[in-house]
C-alpha cells in the first residue's frame, strides 16, 4: 500500500542530545511514525565502517561513520548524507542551512526539499570572518535551491523574503513540553531546595548578555540565588569577565545535559532571565515558558514576539538592575508574570500545534511511496 515517506537531515541524530534541533527532529519523528508515516532521519557516527541502519521507536536510522572531528566532520555528514537521501528519491525536510549548498543535488534529482532556516547564523559576532562568508553564502544557496522555506519566527520571514517571494515562506515556530513536577532530591543535591533562585540557561557568549545579567544581579544583596547554567572556562577572557563580576549569591552549576535536572531547575525557579540578543524562536526561552516561569528578557524583536505582554524587557545593564529591584521582592507580580508566559506557551507553542502545523506543510510535497503501512 501506499505510505507518505520523509527523510530528516541536518542534524547529528535521535535521540537528542545535541540542542533545539535535535530535540525537534525527534519529536517530530516520532510523532509522524505514530501516524503512519515512513520517516528516515540521518544520525552521525564517530569512527569509520559502513553505513549502517535501525529502526528507534518505529523511525529509521541511518548511520554514517565519519572519523573527522568538529565542523569538518560534521560537513563531510551532511555531504554523505545528503547523496544518500539525494539516491532515494525521498522528500526531505532540511534542518538548519549550514550546508544548504550540497541540497543542489536534491534539487538536480528533482526531490523535494524542505528547509527550516533557522536564525540569520552569518550575522552573529562569535564568528570570524570566514565562517560568516560561509553561512552567507549558504544561505542565499537555501533560499534559492530549497523547494519551500521555514522560518521559525515572524522576524526571520520578514528577513527571508527579502531573498524570496512570500509564498515560498511558511511560519512554523518551536514547541515544548509542559513542565508540571519538580524532584526535590535534585533541588536538594545542588544545594537548592529551601532557596528561591533565578535561572539563566545561555552559552556564554557576548550576545547572549551574560555579563549584563550577572553584573547587574551583583550590584546589591538579593537574598536570592543566581543559578547559572552554562561552561565557563577562567582561561577564556569573556568568561572570566563574567566570573569576575559575579557576588556570593550567583552560582554556576556547569554545562547541564540531563533533561530532568534542567526541567527541575526550570519549574522551581521563580524567574528565568533571557539575555539573547539574535535569533528566532529559541528554545530556551520557549521551553522557560512552559514550565511557567516569569520572563525577564533582552529587549528585540526576536524575545518580544516569543514572550509576549506578560514579560519585562531590558536594554543594559542598569535597566535589568531597575527591573531586579522592583519584581524579586513582589511576590504577586511574579504570580501574574507567570499565568501570562504559561498562557502564552499555550496559545502558540505546545509540541501538538507544532508538530501539527508540519504534518500539514510536508504533506504538501510528499507523494506515496510503495512499502507497509
């Protein structure tokens, strides 16, 4: 009988355990396998051998082996895996554009080839010069090879149609799950479980505000926590700006992977802090909201569509100082901060609109393929 069928690129595999990505290619995944869809999703293997394959909660996998490390590694997957999908004749659905240039091949092949845009990469300040050049150009490749365009935020369709007509673009933004349970014996393993305490989840990266946010936290005696998530290395000099400036009362608990203990972190805290200056639709924000946390965010276009009316904004320093002072100590407006976020989360970001909204897009261009049901 006939079955609709799509293959998943531009990721390292499912199940996640690399970031937004991956988290959603295997919410998706799964989600369309359940309705009796034929989905394929490229996962990269270290080391070298044959490519070989599986099946994972009714998806198949296909593994390639590549032996060298970093983004070269990573850009010698997409290549391999992109000729592999190219000799099925399969749709695909491309996540992210770093290497939308090897997708000519789809194209060539006449398969169809949806591409999630994600955010503008070439702009961001942490890459050198050559890198910036690489993802422009591969952008402008995505745009003109991709069969249709994902953005993940209003922001990133307006700046995509300013390489493409419109009806090219669809918006389709992130999802997450509710956060409803708290383990106390994590709260209590990290010294946390009689303290309130603000969260911070960011790469430690200038554009991410981190010395804005911890600068402006220290200036004073909160009687809260700082709980703060992320690699700092006091041999970097950004990060050892953001040590530096930190008070007795900020804490940083490392680079943290585990699902559970980062939904622990989320749901017990009484503010999350968002310092992302760039970017579409992230994760970390969305995800902060669906565990009904209050929003303090960096003041762009980006955060302001994601957060909605019921957060705070701040533009420095000095005004996330103004807003600590006003909101950690008023108990009720943190009450009416938190319904607003969880409310939006709800009207705009669960994983069933999502995953939905996709199953409705891809069903567009793919044809039935012969295999079981």
């Amino acid at each position: 009988m006939k079955v609709s069928s799509i293959r998943i690129l531009g990721i390292r595999g499912i199940p996640a355990a690399h970031g937004g990505f991956e988290t959603f290619a295997e919410k998706l995944a799964v989600y369309l396998a359940l309705r009796g869809w034929r989905v394929t999703v490229y996962c990269q293997e270290q080391g070298e051998g044959a490519v070989w394959h599986d099946v994972w909660q009714g998806v198949d996998r296909v593994h390639i082996p590549v032996s060298a490390p970093g983004p070269r590694g990573t850009i010698i997957f997409d290549w391999k895996a992109t000729l592999h999908a190219a000799s099925s004749g399969e749709p695909c659905l491309t996540l992210g554009y770093n290497t939308a240039a090897f997708t000519l091949l789809l194209r060539l092949k006449g398969v169809p080839n949806l591409i999630n845009m994600d955010g503008i990469e070439w702009s961001r300040a942490k890459w050198g010069r050559f890198a910036k050049c690489w993802f422009w150009l591969n952008e402008r490749a995505g745009c003109w090879l991709g069969t249709h365009l994902i953005a993940d935020h209003p922001e990133i369709r307006a700046h995509l149609e300013t390489r493409v007509s419109d009806k090219k673009i669809t918006t389709i933004a992130y999802g997450a799950d509710p956060v409803a349970e708290i383990d106390s014996s994590i709260l209590e393993r990290l010294g946390l479980s009689d303290v309130d305490f603000v969260t911070v989840v960011a790469r430690p990266e200038p554009e991410n505000s981190l010395l804005e946010i911890v600068e402006a936290f220290s200036r004073r005696d909160r009687f809260v926590k700082l709980v703060v998530l992320g690699n700092y290395d006091a041999t970097v000099a950004y990060h050892r700006r953001v040590l530096g400036v930190a008070s007795q009362e900020v804490m940083f608990v490392g680079a943290i992977y585990d699902k559970n203990v980062v939904e622990t972190l989320r749901a017990a805290s009484i503010l999350y802090v968002h310092g992302h200056q760039v970017g579409g639709t992230n994760p970390s924000l969305v995800e902060s909201m669906a565990a009904g946390n209050a929003v303090i965010a960096h003041d762009n276009r980006f955060n302001r569509w994601v957060a909605g009316e019921s957060a705070l904004y701040f533009r420095d320093s000095d005004e996330l100082c103004g807003l600590f002072d006003s909101v950690l100590t008023d108990k009720a407006r943190l009450e009416r901060m938190r319904s607003g976020s969880f409310a939006r989360f709800e009207s705009e970001f669960t994983w069933p609109r999502i995953l939905g909204q996709y199953e409705k897009l891809v069903g567009r261009y793919v044809r039935g393929v012969s295999g079981p049901a």
